[in-house]
C-alpha cells in the first residue's frame, strides 16, 4: 500500500512537470519565432532571417535557438548567424541575443554582439559589444543605443537604426 502511494505520488508529479515543459516549449515556438519579425522591425530588434534554422538545445522549453548553417561571412556583407530568444511571462519580456560578424580581410572579422530587451511588444532596449581582432589583437568596445546605430548604419543593418545618422 504505502509502495503504491509513493509511485502514484512520483507519476503524478513527472506528469505534471512533463506537462508544464510541453505546454512552456509549444508557447516559446508560436510566439517568438519568425511571425514576430513586424514587431522586432517595429522597436529595430535584429529579426530571424531567411537563412536561419531552429535549433534545439536541452533549454528549448524556455529559450528559442536560431544559427545559420555558417557562422563565417563569405563577403563583406554582415552574417547574422546566431539568435536566441528566451521569453519572461511574469513580467510581460522577452530578452533576444543575436551575434553579426563582419569581414575586415581574409582572416580578421568584426563580431557585432545585440542583447536587447521587448517590453510588452511596444519597447526595447538594446546594449552591444563590438569585438574586433586584427593583427595587434582583439579590441572589445560597449555599445549603447546610439553606437549600436552607428554601428548598424555603417553595416547596412537599416531596420536597427533608431535614429539616422550621418555617416562620416
């Protein structure tokens, strides 16, 4: 009797976290993924592009993975190869964090790292990281809005400018 008690206990709950982790996974797959590039255009948040695959992690129930199949740009054009999106119901958020790389020359790129914040689909916020190696090294440099708009303007990534800038 009291061996039977326990397993039914042990059950129900598997049951009910299985079910939590389920109904958590199909609702980060409906509403995080590329139908919701109008709204990441509308507050310039780095959309999911064409080339982009989902990927599933041990954490695709609370986080949604994107990757291209390469990380390395081909030409000078910026590769947004990587993005995860991972969802905050109690406080109505969604945090997304995309990586862009950039060539320099045939073996330096430029890595372009956006962590940006949806407030109820009608804000963001962004920080960066702009990681450069070259010859004499790797230089890391803090970007706040306005450098993450310079630094999209001299890319051609149009739809992240907040605010136009004129480049000099």
């Amino acid at each position: 009797m009291r061996i039977r008690f326990w397993i039914l206990l042990a059950v129900s709950i598997l049951a009910l976290i299985t079910y939590f982790i389920v109904r958590r996974w199909n609702k980060m797959q409906v509403d995080n993924g590329r139908k919701n590039n109008a709204v990441r255009i509308k507050l310039h948040v780095p959309i999911i592009e064409d080339n982009m695959t989902q990927i599933f992690a041990p954490d695709s129930f609370l986080a949604n993975h994107w990757k291209t199949d390469d990380d390395f740009p081909t030409d000078d054009k910026p590769l947004h190869y990587l993005k995860n999106i991972t969802r905050i119901d109690p406080l109505n958020k969604v945090e997304e964090k995309d990586s862009f790389r950039k060539r320099l020359d045939s073996k330096y790129f430029c890595t372009l790292y956006i962590k940006s914040t949806i407030i109820n689909n009608t804000r963001s916020t962004r920080e960066g990281l702009l990681t450069i190696e070259e010859s004499e090294g790797t230089k890391r440099f803090k970007l706040d809005e306005e450098r993450i708009d310079s630094v999209a303007t001299r890319w051609g990534l149009n739809y992240l400018v907040r605010e136009k800038f004129i480049v000099r």
